[in-house]
C-alpha cells in the first residue's frame, strides 16, 4: 500500500493555497504554461509539426529527438511507436498478431531500457518487463513526444537506451477555445493474397477551453478504436528442422511435420483525458491531469499440424514411407502411414486497462520557484487463453488411422512442400475433442484434451515530488535547482491455468460444437472450426497443473522503493569566444525491494500435470544505492551550428518477473558428467544494468524562404558496466532454502552425496559497449529555391554496433536452432527512415519508409511466458493524402484524409537462428482509410 509522504502533501497543499491567493486580475493577458505571451501560430499541417519538433531540438540542453502534433490530434501516424520509430537511432518492433507497431528500441536496446514518461511521470507496463506497450497511448491524446538521448539529473525513471516523454496538451497553452473530432473509416488485411479483409474506424474528440478570465483550462479528449480482425495466414516450419525416414534400405531426408493458421485477431481501443489547469496568476499553476486507455485483443486461432511420418505423443505412432520419389537422398514426394493430424482452435482474450493521474503546482517568488508534484500510474493485464485438440481418438487402429502425402519437398523447408491428407478432418463425427497423440502422458499420465489459463498481472506505480529551483547571476551558473522524488512500485502476477478434460480415462472424446469450417492456407486443407471460449464447464473440465515452472515463475509480487535526491546546475557563457549552454548534475538514488514467491518441493512431485507439487511461500529482500552524475554541454557555433556533449552515468532495472525469489530443485539423472542438483529461480537481490554514456552531435540549423530545416550527425558509446545474464551458476543448495527433505541426492558419480549443485538464475554480470552513428536530415526543398516551395524531405540513418552477445544457456529463445550464443536483443546493425512530403494550397500529402536489419526481438510464447526470438528485418511503406479546406471557404476547418499503411505487405518472419530457415511467416496485409475531421 502507498502511502503519500506528509511533506510531498504539504508541499503541494501548501503551494495551492498560497498560489490562490494571488490576485487574479494579474492573467487577463493570454499566457502559457509557463506564464509567457501566447503568440499566434500561422505554420499549419505538415510543416508546423516538423518545425515545433525542430524548435524542440535546438532549444534542449539535451541530446533529443522530437514528435510534434501536426495540429490537434494529429501526429504524424496513427499509432505513438510508429510515429517514434520515424526517429533516428529509433526503431519499432511489430506486433506478431496485428502487424501494427507496438514497442519501441533506441540505439540498438531492446524495449525494457527506455524509461516511458507520460507527462514526466514514470509509467507502469503491461508485461513482466518494464518495457510500455505504446498501443495503449493513442497518438490523438499526445501532443509531442520528446526521446532525451542524454542523461538529464531531473529526469525520474530514466532508461540507459532513453528516457521517451510523452506529453498531452494544456489547455491554457492555447488562445482560444478549440473543438476538433475525427472520424475514420478503415479496411485493414486488404490485397493479402485471397484471404478475407476486415472493417474497422477510430473516432477521436477534443474540446479545449479557458474559463474565469483564462484562470481556469479545460481539455477533454476521447478516442475509439474498433478493428473487426482481417484473416491472416501463420505457417511454421515445424520448428525449422527436417527428419528422416527409412525407404528400401536407405535413409532419406522427409518433411519432420507441418502447421497452419487461419487468424483472425479483432482489437479494440478505448481511451478518455482530462486536463484541468488552474492559473490565478503568471505565478501560479495547477494542473491536473487524468488518462484512461483499454485495449483488447481477441485472437482466434484454427489450424491444423501434425509429425508427417514421425511421433508427437504416446497415441502416434510412427509412420511408414511409401510412394516416395528420391532426389539426390531427399523424399521430394511421398505418403506415410499412420498419421495422426491435430485440429487446432485457440482463443486468447488479453485485456489491457491503463490509468494514469496526476497533479503539478508550481509556484514563483521571485527568483525562486517551487513545485509540487503526486502522480500515479497503474495497468492491469487480464489474460485467457483456450487451447483445444481435435482429431482421432487416441485408441483408435492403426488400421484406421490417415496417411499424409506431399509434393515439392526441397528437403530443406518443411514450408516448401505442398500436402494432403486421405481422411476428411471437417467430419466431426470421427474428428472429435480429444487427447489426439497423448500429450497429457499416454497411458501414463492424464489425458490433455487442451489447455486453460486464466490470470492477471497488475503493476502499479505510485510517486510524489517536491523541487526548488532558484535563478542565479554567478558565472556561468545561472540557476540551481534540486529535490527530492519517492517512487513506490508493486507488480503483481497470479496465474490458475492447467489441462483441460473430457469425461474421465485416457481416451474421453466429445463432439465438436457447430458446422463451422476453416480452409487452412499452406496445403488447402479444410478443418473444422469453432470458439471454445467458455467452455470450461461445458465442454471440458480443468485438471490443475501446479507443478514448479507454473508455481514459481507465474506467481509472484513484487514491491520496490525508490528514494531520489537530485540537484542540477544551469551553466550559460562563453568558452574560446563561443557561447554555451547547458547543465550539469547528479541524482543519488536509494532502492528498497522485496518479493515473495514459491518453493516447490521437486522431491514429492510427481511431475504430471494435474499432480500437485508441494510448495511454500518465500520472501526475499535487497536495497542498494546508486550515484548517477551527468553533463549537457552546448556550444553554439557560428551561422547557427550547434555541438552538443553529453556525459553520464545511467541504469535500466531489471525486469520485475527476474527479482522474485521462488524456484526448485531437482535431480538431473541426464547430467553427462554424473547425476546432480539442478533447478531454476530468480533472484530478489538482482539490481539493475549499468552503463556509462558518452554523446556527441552536430547539427546545423537553416532558415530560407520561409522554412525551417537542419542537419545532424551525431554518435554515442555506451560502455555496460553490469548486464544481467540468466545462466547456470554453481550453489550448494543447503544454504539457499530450496532444497527439502523429499529431493534425493546424487547417489553415483562425482557429486555422490553433495548439496552442491548447477542453479539457474539471473545475475548481475559484466557487460561489454554498444557504440553507433546516427545521421539525419529535414530539408523543406524551399531553402533550395521558392519554385519547391511545399516539397520537403526528412531522412535518417543509423548503424549500431555492441560487442554484447549473450549464452544461449538459461535463456528462453524460441527456435533457436544450434546458435549458442545470441545477439544484443532489439540491436538492427541498421536502420533507415524517409519522409518525403508536399503541402501547398491545402494539399498535404507524404509517402514514408521505414527499414530495419534483422534482429532478435521480445514476444511472448505459447505459454504466455516472455521468450527471445529470431526476427527478418524488414521495410513499411506507408502514405497519406490529405486536403484542408481554405478559411474563406463556408468548409472552414474541415480536412479530407485518404491513406495506406503497409503498402508493400510487408512479412512478419522468424527463423531458426539461421535465416534462411524459417519458422514462422505471416502477413498482414495493406490498411486502407478514409476520413474526415474538423476544428473550429
């Protein structure tokens, strides 16, 4: 529980009274925020969000990059990570089931290395990690998006990547009052080969005011998003790896197995803000803020796979080779026996609610200012996800079980053959909902007719803030300020999941609900079809699998406590003639974290699902301290050139599911060098990745005609003093409270009788640097002559190099084929982004690319369980048209918008470590839209 500090509280009551009794005859002037003459904005569309954002940049003390609306509610793409990504040395990272972008990398670091600000106010995340899903931002609440590149000391929740701030708009910042909705129509999985496309829109409305003689502000905002799901093709390799099979004496290379997906993943978004500012005078703010977002996914999933001539299961046997036809000792065509296809209907539905507030006041007194400032941020992530089997009966003859033929194996892809099957699997009076080939155990287990999990994880952040800052004439120090920051942070995760049943004994069956029928893609295999959402109870019965991977590293909570001290000084002068700028400063900060957990007791569990392994809580503690000192330097140089240092000390923390504290231990009787202990766990007293920063940038500013441009080169080395590795570690395990009395001990070889044993965990390790170039250019061509007025470019491009390669042991990579040792997660050696645009009379109209190498990338895998995967780099097109009626005509303020995303159909492709084996291909197909907004 969160408890406000009573000085934080103090602090903000106190300057809310004393800021309402200014007198408030003092603002009949229009002000901003930050009490200054609002000035008219005649810079519109395109080119007004590409100048706020270059404003942004030359004026920082820091290192950034910027995002600016285009107008309200207008950033340059529907989405915030796909406007992001347009950065340089930014890059996104799709979503596996929309193709939309969903989370963010800087410099070459995956997504739990930024730190995520809304308002500048740290953000809780959906996941185990840290790393925010930008989907539950809609881009048409925010008015700029600030990514600090270089330390800043007043900045909380800093990342060692970058610290992302996203900001909504104040009301007060605005002369007048303003209403702007927007709708628009959208057709998404269009021109994707002959699949089905679906329908969709967003909707968006605005209203912003100013009341009591602009003392008080007003900003209501409201968004909805509805996509009724396109069908989607997924197709895996089977794992990557083809198979043998023995054919008049000889072994032959045969397809190891196949699986289709027909998918459909409706998704839905809903999001409400509110802005309240109170401003009775130019030296008083309050500001109250409040942003509310649900997005549901609801994927549904039909397919069909199968082990073409080998066994997945106790009820499958092996098959038999026949009618084959050898080439070069690979089976191009032939049929196998005893082929046993599973039908494959899975449901997920994942529900995520973010609610953010919060309220600022600021108070000036001459040279002195003071604010106040108690936020919170919480996201609760509500997950179910059915998994049902159906085919043949696991006892059914082998005399009646199918045969499976292919053609055109090439004897490296299982994706490369085309197959058929000589039994009807849309037939539900012999395809049933059963425990096809045994995967609960055969005989020897329990039967798994599917698979149920149902669970939530809740994070929840809680801050409060208190700062002074004092304007000083002493050299170049020209202002101090320092504070103090209290973070209280707790997630949660509890899972109830396990097999699904029908009836009692091994072999339960029943039919399948409804006549639906799906035709899968790779071979044209028809199947039957249907949702088997909520039917647990009906259908099926759950038998619980509590064994230790389910208990430990789904169950846990975590609590932590951050204590911040911060003080920065502003520097301004000149050094050899040249005028600068900047700052220098240093946050000292304070951890306090603890977690519970579970032991389970390996020695009395009998490793089957639905067989309970005995456990018991834990709880761990840990505190530490940092000191994180910085240094922006800015030094202008002549005909408006500017060379940018910054210098720092950064740390990412670790993601919140690595810190708690359960596990288990076991006998591992497979050990090459002799039976002995092993198990896994986490670790409550992990601490956080830490790095040292080094940045450097140039960038030259030009004014012409009437537009704004520059160019920049800029380079950065990070050198990671710490990174955390999950690997196998030697413990004796009669000091860490995992071993009981049930677990035996090695009773043969060198470790005959001893408690010491191989232990899982994540650590913190050494590191190694991360290094890179990055190069950019927004050039209006009007500084070239007046005759290109309205065309522009903006263009980047990075490379990225880190010489961080990590062991495959005790990290979960799917598909890892045989590498050993994996990449930086989220690192592209390259990447590549252009805009090219046109605005004139009205017309705004930009085509945009954005190019990425391949990459290992963060998702999460058929148990809902964060992994690490191989991704291709790929290439989004994406264009717009838009046509803004003129103030003199009786359309004033009303814009027309056309646009296509994904026009090149860009894949979504894993592969296996190598990257021409692949296992997973899916497109997405185009998104086509058609709307209309208007402002008045």
């Amino acid at each position: 529980m969160f408890k406000l500090s009573p000085v934080a509280a103090g602090c903000v009551v106190f300057l809310s009274v004393l800021g309402a009794n200014v007198q408030a005859q003092d603002a009949v002037q229009a002000l901003d925020a930050n009490g200054n003459p609002i000035s008219q904005v005649t810079v519109t569309g395109i080119r007004r969000g590409i100048e706020a954002a270059i404003s942004i940049k030359k004026n920082s003390n820091s290192i950034v990059e910027a995002i600016s609306a285009e107008d309200i509610g207008k950033l340059p793409d529907a989405t915030v990570a796909e406007s992001v990504s347009r950065l340089p040395g930014v890059t996104a990272q799709r979503d596996a089931r929309t193709g939309r972008a969903a989370s963010i990398s800087v410099r070459g670091m995956s997504p739990d290395f930024n730190g995520t600000l809304l308002n500048g106010r740290e953000q809780a995340s959906a996941s185990d990690s840290r790393g925010v899903r930008f989907d539950l931002y809609p881009a048409e609440m925010l008015g700029t998006i600030t990514v600090y590149k270089s330390p800043d000391a007043t900045l909380m929740g800093q990342g060692i990547a970058s610290t992302i701030d996203q900001r909504t708009v104040l009301p007060l910042d605005f002369a007048r009052r303003t209403v702007a909705a927007s709708y628009r129509a959208q057709r998404t999985g269009a021109h994707n080969e002959d699949l089905g496309s679906a329908s969709g829109y967003r909707t968006s409305l605005a209203y912003i005011d100013q009341f009591a003689n602009r003392t008080v502000g007003v900003a209501l905002g409201v968004v909805k998003f509805n996509d009724n799901g396109p069908e989607q093709i997924n197709d895996d390799g089977w794992g990557g790896t083809t198979s043998t099979a023995t054919y008049n004496g000889q072994t032959v290379t045969v397809p190891n197995g196949l699986r289709t997906d027909v998918i459909h993943n409706p998704n839905t978004n809903k999001g409400l803000m509110g802005i309240l500012q109170y401003r009775p005078s130019k030296d008083f703010l309050t500001t109250i803020d409040l942003f509310h977002s649900k997005n549901t996914d609801s994927p549904k999933r039909t397919g069909f796979e199968g082990s073409t001539c080998g066994s997945t299961g106790g009820y499958d046997p092996v098959g038999v080779l026949s009618n084959a036809n050898i080439v070069d000792g690979v089976a191009v065509s032939g049929t196998c026996s005893n082929f046993k296809g599973d039908i494959r209907n899975n449901t997920e539905v994942a529900v995520d609610t973010l609610n953010s507030w919060g309220i600022n006041s600021r108070l000036r007194r001459g040279d002195w200012t003071f604010t106040g400032d108690v936020s919170g941020s919480r996201v609760r992530h509500d997950f179910t996800r059915y998994e049902t089997t159906a085919g043949l009966v696991g006892n059914t003859p082998n005399a009646d079980l199918d045969s499976i033929s292919w053609t055109g194996f090439d004897g490296r892809s299982n994706l490369s053959a085309l197959y058929k099957t000589a039994l009807s699997y849309t037939d539900r009076s012999r395809m049933l909902l059963t425990d096809v080939d045994g995967w609960g155990g055969g005989l020897t287990g329990t039967q798994q007719s599917g698979y149920v999990a149902i669970g939530a994880t809740i994070d929840e952040i809680k801050a409060a803030r208190f700062g002074v800052r004092h304007d000083v004439e002493l050299g170049p120090l020209t202002g101090i300020e320092f504070g103090l920051n209290r973070t209280n942070r707790t997630k949660s995760r509890d899972t109830d999941e396990g097999s699904l049943l029908i009836g009692t004994g091994p072999y339960g069956a029943a039919p399948m609900p409804g006549s639906e029928t799906v035709v899968t893609r790779q071979s044209g295999i028809p199947v039957a079809s249907w949702n088997p959402l909520g039917s647990l109870g009906s259908v099926y019965h759950q038998l619980a699998k509590v064994d230790q991977v389910i208990q430990t590293d789904k169950n846990w909570h975590i609590s932590e406590k951050v204590s911040t001290a911060y003080v920065m000084a502003s520097l301004e002068g000149e050094l050899f003639g040249l005028p600068y700028r900047g700052n220098a400063g240093a946050q000292y900060i304070h951890t306090s974290q603890g977690s519970t957990g579970l032991i389970v007791d390996n020695g009395r569990c009998a490793g089957v699902a639905g067989q309970a392994c005995p456990a018991y809580a834990i709880a761990g503690h840990h505190s530490y301290n940092d000191f994180l000192p910085s240094l922006n330097l800015n030094v202008e140089l002549p005909a408006d050139q500017v060379l940018r240092l910054g210098i720092g000390k950064t740390l990412s923390r670790p993601n919140m599911s690595d810190m708690r504290p359960g596990g288990g231990v076991g006998l591992d009787a497979t050990n090459p060098a002799g039976p002995i202990l092993a198990g896994g766990s986490g670790n409550p007293k992990l601490e956080p990745f830490r790095a040292k920063s080094f940045d450097l940038s140039y960038e030259k500013y030009f004014e012409a005609n009437g537009a704004k441009g520059y160019v920049a080169m800029a380079g950065f080395y990070k050198k990671l003093d710490t990174y955390i590795l999950r690997a196998p570690q030697r413990v004796d395990y009669a000091s860490t409270g995992f071993l009981v009395a049930g677990i035996p001990l090695p009773a043969t070889g060198p470790n005959a009788g001893s408690t010491v044993g191989m232990l899982t965990t994540p650590s913190n390790g050494s590191g190694g640097n991360i290094k890179g170039l990055e190069l950019t250019a927004s050039l209006p061509f009007a500084m070239l002559t007046r005759y290109l007025g309205g065309f522009g470019i903006e263009a980047s491009y990075s490379s990225t190099l880190s010489s961080v390669t990590l062991p495959r042991s005790g990290i979960t990579v799917i598909s890892n084929g045989s590498v050993n040792a994996i990449p930086l997660p989220g690192l592209s050696h390259t990447v590549t982004n252009m805009r090219v645009y046109y605005e004139k009379a009205g017309f705004r109209a930009s085509i945009a690319a954005r190019k990425r190498g391949d990459f290992v990338g963060d998702i999460h895998d058929y148990k809902d369980d964060a992994s690490l995967t191989y991704i291709k780099g790929n290439t989004t097109v994406d264009g717009q048209l838009t046509y803004d009626f003129g103030d003199t005509t009786m359309l004033k303020g009303l814009s027309l918008t056309a646009a296509v995303n994904n026009w090149t159909n860009s894949p979504y492709i894993r592969y296996n470590g190598d990257p021409s084996s692949v296992v997973e291909n899916v497109r997405f197909g185009r998104t086509y839209s058609l709307g209309a907004s208007y402002k008045f």
